[in-house]
C-alpha cells in the first residue's frame, strides 16, 4: 500500500533526472531572451536585418558563380574533341562509327562532319575557294566532333578520353580543344576565391555586429548583473541568456538572408530566362536548395553564439558589485 502511494505522489524536485532539469532550464532561458527581443522589436529587426544582408551577399554571389559554372559547361565553348578520319574512310563507315562513339562512356554528344560538309566550310571560311576549285579531289577527312559529358569535362579527364578514342581504328589523329575551357576555368577560380574572401570579411563584420549588440546589452543590464552575483549567481548563469541572445540574433539573421537570396533569385528568373530563350537555351537559374539553407542558418548562429561569447568573455568581468 505504502508502494502504491508514493507512486501517486508527485515526485519530489530532487529525484527529478538532472537532464530534465538541466534542459528545462535553459528552455526558460531561451525563450525568456526571444522575449527581451521581442519587447524591443524595432531595434532587434535592425540587427537582424544588417546580419542578413551581410550573409546574404556572400550567399548570392556563390550561388549565382555555381550557375555561371553549370551554364558553362552547356555553352558549345565547352571542352570538345575533334577526331579526323583517315581519307579512305566512307560514308558508311562514318556513321558506324558515330554510332559506337554514342554509346561509349563519357561521351555526352556526336556530330558528324563528312568530306563534303568540311571541304564546303573550308571554302566559306577560308576564302580561297578558287584555289579549291584547281584540286583534282577532297583533301579533308570526314571528322566526329565529341562532346565529353559533366564528368570528363576537366582537361585530366578530357584528356584520358582522347587517349582512348585515339586508340580506335580508322581514326587518324585526335584534336581536344581545352583552351577555353582552361580560361573558364582560371575565371572561376578567381571569383570563387572574391566569394570567399568577401565572406570572410563579412563574417567578421557580423560578428562585431553581434559582439556590439550583446555589449550594449549587457552595459544596459549592468545593475541586474551585480545583483545577480551579489546573491551567489555564478557567471555561467549570467552569461547564459547573453549566448541565448545572440543564437536568437544568428538564427533570425540566416532566415532573413535565405529570404533575400530566395528573393533576389526569383527577381532575376524571369529575365534570366528571356535572355537564354534568345540564345535558344533552356537554362534557368537554380535556386537554394534546403541543404544550402540549413547550412547558412547554422552558419548564422554559429557566428551569433561566438559574437555573443566574445561580448560576455570581455565585458562580463568587468562588472563587479561595489
């Protein structure tokens, strides 16, 4: 009887698990600093407007240079081989051949330029078309143009497939046409490089952002702060709704910047798309994907707990009751 009694008594606060309380705690914590912002809306969506744009912009541009590099690899200035044949080689031929390069790996496309297709572009192009007409025969072989695929776009793996197309019979030689894509290439590696300089700077600029905010937080709380340790408070208690403060600051702030790039995007879809239906191209900008996003939030408030940390390491010592 004495069992079934205790077991409809409310189990005393000591024999209550640590975690819970522990967890309760800090959940009290938590949602009394997204109190103190709300009761300060106006200041509190400032900051975290300014934390958004300066995530915002490092977060647009890289997005913006991983279309610029897939759109990249769609122009026909991508890495493409040429194969001449050898001069005995006909129509027929030509055509099996195409067929067997189609279906081999790493080939993405084939075109196929006969005799008469290259003799006629030559003398378009080359404006010696009189001299031309003195030749007893077609001097040019037919030639496969190949267009690697995504994976074997790299000038390494270009290369490897021009080795192995060389190989084939009745291919005479082997022409890949990499200097563009080099180019592309360097382009991109400069600006990828800006984007991660630029969020460097920017990263730094949101956390004195943060660090001056909780200061100022802080020095408006100073006379709550010697209380609290007048009393026996420790400074992990005191510093615990600081940190909770700027992860609040950080969270918020990573939303507003996935909206701004979110936004920014579909502002720019629309002429995006006009201008690559003029060049007869289906491309189309891609948006943040939820990964992305997720990875800029936990960036945020990884950068508005450090700023909140480095706010109370500094100034929370200084406060001592008189």
């Amino acid at each position: 009887m004495n069992q079934l009694a205790d077991r409809g008594r409310p189990i005393p606060p000591r024999r209550r698990p640590r975690f819970r309380i522990w967890l309760l705690r800090h959940a009290q914590v938590a949602l009394a600093s997204l109190g103190r912002l709300a009761r300060s809306p106006l200041s509190s969506l400032m900051t975290i407007l300014v934390i958004g744009i300066a995530l915002s912009l490092p977060t647009g541009l890289h997005l913006l240079l991983k279309n610029v590099q897939q759109l990249g690899g769609t122009w026909d200035g991508a890495a493409s081989i040429s194969l001449y044949l050898m001069q005995d080689v006909d129509q027929k031929e030509v055509g099996q051949l195409a067929e067997r390069l189609r279906s081999m790996r790493g080939v993405d496309e084939i075109r196929v330029i006969s005799r008469d297709q290259a003799l006629n572009e030559f003398r378009q192009l080359s404006g010696f078309s009189g001299a031309l007409e003195a030749l007893e025969g077609n001097p040019l072989p037919a030639v496969l143009v190949v267009k690697p695929d995504a994976d074997h776009s790299s000038p390494a793996s270009a290369k490897a497939l021009l080795n192995q197309l060389q190989a084939l019979d009745r291919v005479e030689f082997g022409q890949l046409d990499l200097q563009w894509v080099r180019r592309f290439q360097a382009i991109t590696e400069i600006a990828r490089r800006a984007v991660l300089v630029l969020a460097s700077l920017l990263a730094a600029a949101v956390l004195l952002i943060v660090v001056n905010t909780i200061r100022l937080e802080i020095q408006n709380r100073h006379a709550e702060i010697e209380v609290t340790k007048l009393i026996g408070g420790t400074d992990a208690f005191i510093r615990r709704p600081f940190l909770y403060l700027g992860i609040w600051y950080g969270l918020f702030g990573g939303i507003a910047a996935g909206l701004l790039v979110g936004l920014s995007l579909w502002l720019l879809k629309s002429p995006v798309a006009r201008l690559s239906g003029l060049y007869n191209s289906d491309f189309g900008l891609t948006s943040m994907d939820l990964a992305s996003l997720a990875s800029l939030i936990a960036i945020s408030v990884l950068l508005g707990l450090c700023g909140a940390w480095l706010a109370v390491a500094r100034h929370l010592n200084d406060i001592e009751p008189s």
